[in-house]
C-alpha cells in the first residue's frame, strides 16, 4: 500500500477503554457475520484443518486490543493474531493484555500500509482481515488500497464499528444540529473517509469482486452502569472538534456541552450512536 503517517490525532488509550463495553454491546448485532465468515472457510474446504492449524488473524489499528478480545471468543479453534498499529505505547498495552490471558500474539510496529507484507509473511489456509473504529479515519485512497490488497490476497475480512454520521441524543438541544455538524464535518477534513467509510469501504470492496455484507451495529447509551463516563467524554471530545473546525462556533459548543454535561449528571440523557460492521469474503470458485 501507499504509505501513509500516523494520524494527527492519535487516539487515547482512555477513550478505547471507556468505549469497550459500549461496542461489545454492539458487536453482539454481528454476530451473523461471523456465521457467514465460517460457512465461507467451511466451503473452502479448510474446515477439515482447523483442528491442527490456527486462523491467522491479523488486526489493523489494534490498539488496546478489545477487537481481538472481543473476536477471539467468538471464532472457531486455536488462532494466531498479528496485532498491527502504528502507537507503540498502545501496542505493548495490546500484548500486555493478551500475555494476562495466556494467549500469544505478533506485535507489529506499522500502518495499514504494511498488510500487504504481513499477509505475504503469514500464509495459512484460514486468513482474517480485521479492524475496529478504523475506517473513519482512513482516506479514500487507504481505502482504495485495503480493498485492493484483501481481493488481491483472496482474504476475507471483518471491519467493525465504523460510524456512520447518525447521533441522536435525547431530549434533543438546539445547537445539536451545529455542534454535531460541525464535528462531522471535522471527520472529514483533509482527505479522510469520516462518516462516509463504510459506503466507501463497501464499495470498493465489491468493484474488487467481494462479496459484502454490512450490518449496522450502533451503541445505544442509556442507563447502563458504563453509560455516564462515556457520555461525558462523547460529548466533550464532540465540542473540542467541533470548536477546532469551526471557531466561531467557540461560545455556542461551550454553551451546548455545559448543558448536555448537567443533563448527564442528572441522568437525563440517553444517545444513540450510530456504527456498521462490514464483512467483506473473496468469492469461491
């Protein structure tokens, strides 16, 4: 793939783990996927194999590693994962995780512009693609190239809880309109895929041959015991970028999160956020 920086925003490892519990809430609505994802090697014929050779695994923008932790229960027989990020820091916490639970993976110190070699260095009869929150923050191109190398490759692949531009919160403010815009509209800047991702992702997948099915996956954030520091956090992360886009809206993003933090202490407010789960499988011949 073409290279690419690391983001100019890397993301928290705090806010990966206030978010855990919400996408794991979420993720239970792809569980079909993974169906379709075995029913797939099972008519490949690798299935005969799955008891002597591992699934190898291997996860874009690995992070803290809940996607592997998450995914690892729920795919079929022993795995290998290559765990694959540009963050060192959240890298080592990746493997630290892992290591606690017995469970060996290969760190790699990389952008997704590494799959390419990474797959070549990891043959096996059973392949995954897989990320989570990523695509957002890809660009067209990136894109263009992950669809590229997976059909090229002939690897299936399960990219998770990517957003997809809808936010409701309730009771509704005025200024959500203006602040929520302007944060989608930051989403966007440069040359990033933002909301746009996984219409983007689906398609080019499919211009490659893919079979692709997409499945919304969205957090609904009530009244669960996770449900106030994420919020919070939600919200402020909301009013920071959208202030950085667009700085005339300054006083009114003060105003609007000032508001929405007093609703949230008071247990008032509810959201729904929207995300996606994207299978893509190569076809069988």
């Amino acid at each position: 793939m073409t290279n690419h920086s690391a983001p100019d925003r890397p993301v928290a490892g705090d806010w990966l783990a206030l978010r855990e519990p919400a996408d794991a809430a979420a993720r239970e609505d792809s569980l079909p996927l993974i169906g379709r994802l075995v029913r797939h090697w099972e008519e490949l014929g690798a299935s005969g194999s799955s008891g002597a050779e591992p699934v190898v695994v291997v996860d874009l923008g690995a992070g803290t590693g809940a996607n592997r932790a998450w995914l690892a229960r729920h795919l079929p027989g022993p795995q290998r994962w290559i765990l694959l990020d540009h963050d060192r820091e959240l890298l080592d916490q990746a493997v630290a995780a892992a290591r606690e639970e017995g469970t060996e993976v290969v760190p790699v110190l990389a952008g997704v512009e590494e799959l390419g070699r990474v797959l070549a260095e990891h043959p096996a009869a059973r392949r995954l693609v897989t990320c989570s929150a990523l695509l957002d923050l890809l660009t067209r191109e990136q894109l263009r190239e992950l669809a590229r190398v997976l059909s090229e490759e002939a690897v299936p692949a399960l990219l998770a809880l990517t957003v997809d531009g809808e936010v409701l919160i309730d009771p509704p403010h005025p200024l959500d309109p203006s602040v929520l815009g302007a944060f989608e509209d930051h989403q966007h800047r440069g040359e990033l895929a933002g909301t746009d991702a996984v219409r983007l992702a689906a398609e080019a997948l499919r211009e490659r041959g893919m079979v692709v099915d997409v499945v919304p996956t969205p957090w609904w954030i009530a009244d669960q015991a996770w449900a106030r520091p994420l919020l919070e956090r939600f919200l402020a992360d909301r009013a920071d970028a959208a202030v950085e886009h667009r700085p005339d809206l300054t006083a009114e993003a003060h105003a609007w999160v000032r508001t929405r933090l007093v609703d949230c202490a008071r247990g008032r407010l509810q959201a729904t956020v929207g995300h996606a789960d994207v299978l893509g499988l190569p076809p069988v011949s």
